[in-house]
C-alpha cells in the first residue's frame, strides 16, 4: 500500500485525502504550520502523525508528497521532496512566480523525482473529448471565460484574495481553464500575453487587493490568438471554453457538460462521456504512476505545467501597461 505524505491540512489537502484513501493508498503523515489543522486531518483520514515541522514528513519513508500550502510556500516542502527522492503532487500553481518555478524545476529535474501538479481538467473526459475532436484541425481563435463568487461570498480562505500568498485570480482560478486550453490544443507554448486588471468590488474589504475583472489577450506558438475574461465576484459558477477556425466553431462548457457547434459543416451537440479514457482523477493517475512507474498517466507534469504558469506570468507583469509582455520560458 502506498503511503502519502501531505503538507497542506486545507480545503486542498483534505481533498486529496480522501481521493488517496478512495485509490486505496493511506496516507501516513500530516503537515501545516498550524497545529490543529495538521491533527485534524490527520484524526480525519488514520494518518500515523500529525506535525508543524516539514522535515518531520519524511521519517516514514513515504511514497509520495501532496503540496497543498498556498503558493508562495511551495519551495521548501519541494526541495526536501526532492532530497528524499519523494515523488511529488504539486497543487496548482505550480509555484507563485516563474522565478520560483523555475527554482523548483530545477530542483526536480536534478532530483529525477516524478512531479504532477494539480490541474485537474486535464483528466476530465470533456476536454479529453474536444482534444481527439480537435486533432489535426487548424485552429485560429481561442476565448475561455472562469467566474467564481468570491467576492460576493467571501467563502475561501483569505489568502486566495491577497496577491502576496496566492498571486490573485490568474494563478489561482484562471490556470485551470487556460491549462485546459492547452491541453485540447496539444499543448503549444505561449510567445506572448496582455492583461488589464481592476479590483472595483468589496471597497470596505481592505485586506483584499486580488483583482476580481480581469480581461487577457494571448499568443500561442501554434499561431492561435486567444482571450480570457476572468471574474470573481458573480453569482454563477463557469469555465467556458470556445475555439474557431475556418472550418469550425466549438463550446466546451463544463457546467453543462457538452461539447455544442459545428464542425466540417455538420453540427456538434454531444455530452462527455461519462468518464476519461484514463478512468482516472488527477490524484489516482499520480498514485498509479508511482505504483507503475509509467509517467505518462500523469498529464500535468510539471515541465509542462510551467508553461501555462509562464502564459500567466506575462499576463501579471503587463497588467494595465498597454504593453504585450514576452513570456518568460522555462529553460526546456
């Protein structure tokens, strides 16, 4: 049975807990730097021990690391990680900047350690379906959409509003639908990317400076444009995504659960199936690739993950310039 350790007793690392005991590994030791969240969720799920010191994880040997802190807390957790040739689940993003990424893929790649990060679309059977739809077809136009309540209800930890700990929406809501972009389109690098940003929301909320309107543009190395309007503080819940060529025009709506348009003349009106190919979440295609040793079950490694955190870092560091911002690669 593998044993898993997690660093991260949040909404995050409880998740994964329960989809490391549904796989049918166990998960052997809990770290957070508060004392009674790490007892909490280690009580939760039977893990042995219950800690506030990070090296403390790695007494029992384990199999593998859950990284579920905020993102500006990743490097360390990732670098003992990788001196004790843990494999790795990281959550997205995969760390709060590109310097910061690539410190850790650095670290990672030295290591040899597998490393996935969490971007769980890349495991639902939707967007797995609007890839193979998409395969060999020529594709100019790319517009996705995320919107979320948070400031409206403000019911997510704080830190998911403070750009200090969680870098605001564009890492934090807007990477799952972006990386899901990619994914469908075969994975192409960014070149470059625009942002204008404003938080004009909860003016009495002064501990939150995180945006909540964001609009990007974007260019892709396989010569798609693309668009992305991010909202956090609206009533309904969306991760839209659209693409547009000369011989199609495809929705992918997440809410819905379908695949809408036309495609070579002929209309497109189908549901997802009911599962991915893989039968897999993002969490069990990690633990089955420890147990395997075959990486490609992991979809999100974190080379590639790296590449939509550069699409947003350009994003972030043109804000309301006016000014596209080159991507910033990882060195591979």
């Amino acid at each position: 049975m593998l044993r898993i350790a997690i660093t991260g007793a949040g909404s995050m690392g409880r998740a994964h807990a329960r989809s490391i005991g549904t796989y049918g590994a166990r998960v052997g030791a809990v770290h957070d730097v508060n004392a009674e969240a790490a007892s909490a969720l280690a009580n939760e799920c039977g893990a042995e021990a219950a800690t506030t010191h990070l090296d403390e994880l790695f007494t029992g040997e384990p199999d593998g690391l859950v990284v579920a802190t905020p993102p500006a807390s990743r490097i360390e957790p990732i670098r003992l990680a990788c001196e004790h040739g843990v494999a790795l689940m990281i959550e997205k993003p995969p760390a709060l900047t590109m310097r910061d990424g690539l410190a850790c893929q650095r670290l990672v790649r030295d290591a040899g350690v597998l490393a996935a990060v969490g971007l769980q679309l890349r495991y639902h059977p939707l967007y797995e379906r609007l890839r193979e739809m998409l395969a060999g077809q020529t594709i100019h136009l790319a517009r996705t959409v995320c919107t979320v309540d948070y400031y409206l209800s403000f019911r997510m930890n704080p830190w998911f509003l403070q750009i200090e700990h969680s870098g605001g929406p564009l890492p934090e809501q807007a990477g799952h639908i972006l990386d899901a972009l990619r994914y469908v389109l075969g994975d192409p690098k960014p070149i470059r990317a625009h942002a204008f940003a404003v938080k004009n929301m909860a003016h009495d909320r002064a501990e939150f400076d995180s945006e909540n309107a964001i609009q990007v543009s974007y260019e892709l190395d396989n010569g798609v444009f693309g668009t992305h309007m991010n909202h956090c503080g609206t009533e309904r819940f969306a991760f839209d995504l659209e693409v547009t060529g000369p011989h199609l025009r495809l929705q992918a709506n997440i809410t819905e659960g379908r695949i809408k348009g036309y495609l070579h003349g002929k209309d497109v009106d189908e549901p997802a199936p009911a599962q991915s190919s893989l039968g897999l979440d993002k969490t069990a295609a990690w633990l089955r690739a420890i147990e395997t040793g075959d990486t490609s079950l992991v979809r999100s490694p974190f080379d590639d993950a790296l590449q939509t955190l550069a699409l947003i870092d350009a994003a972030v560091r043109s804000r309301n310039s006016g000014v596209f911002a080159d991507v910033k690669g990882s060195d591979g």
